[in-house]
C-alpha cells in the first residue's frame, strides 16, 4: 500500500517537512504552487500551500525552524555514525512520530 492511499493531506505535510529542511526539489515546490488554488478553495483559505498545513494543524509560526533543529541533529548523529541519511526517510519518521492523526 501506498503511503499515500487514501491521505491527500500526508503528502501535502511531508512535502511541508521536506521544504523545513530545505529538500523540496524545484520540481515539487512548482507542482504544490499549481494546485495552490485548488487547496485554498478545498480548505478555505487564502494562502500559499504551507500556510494552508499550518493553518489545518494549528502550527505555529515557527515550527518550520523547530523541524530544521531535529533535522540538523538527526544528521550530527548520522555523520557521527558514519550513516548516509535519506531526506525523504527523516521525513516519513518525523511525520509519523509527530502527526499520528494525519498518518492514521
């Protein structure tokens, strides 16, 4: 099954985590930038795409600088491990352990 099956919106979080620690691809940031106005009509909002997941899980304003600090731990200790780390796994784990009610 598909992590995404079912849960339009886990994508829409994961792609706001990957874009915290600065891994979004160009690609992904111009393809969440199309369906912005899709997702404002869909919840009711005016805004960019990262402000609509703000919004729909009451994040403060910071929280993107709060997922960059466990992003930069989570590589001090891989890179003290001698471990290769992939973006998209951080993201995965981080949004799972953190949003349960998203991922569910």
């Amino acid at each position: 099954m598909d992590r995404y099956d079912g849960k339009p919106f886990l994508r829409l979080l994961d792609s706001y985590v990957l874009d915290a620690i600065g891994q979004l691809t160009d690609e992904q940031r111009e393809g969440l930038a199309v369906v912005e106005p899709k997702l404002n009509a869909l919840y009711n909002s005016q805004g960019s795409w990262q402000e609509i997941v703000r919004t729909q899980m009451d994040l403060p304003p910071s929280f993107p600088d709060r997922i960059r600090k466990v992003w930069e731990g989570f590589l001090g200790a891989a890179k003290a491990q001698g471990l290769s780390v992939d973006p998209h796994e951080f993201v995965e784990r981080f949004v799972d352990e953190n949003f349960l009610e998203v991922r569910s």
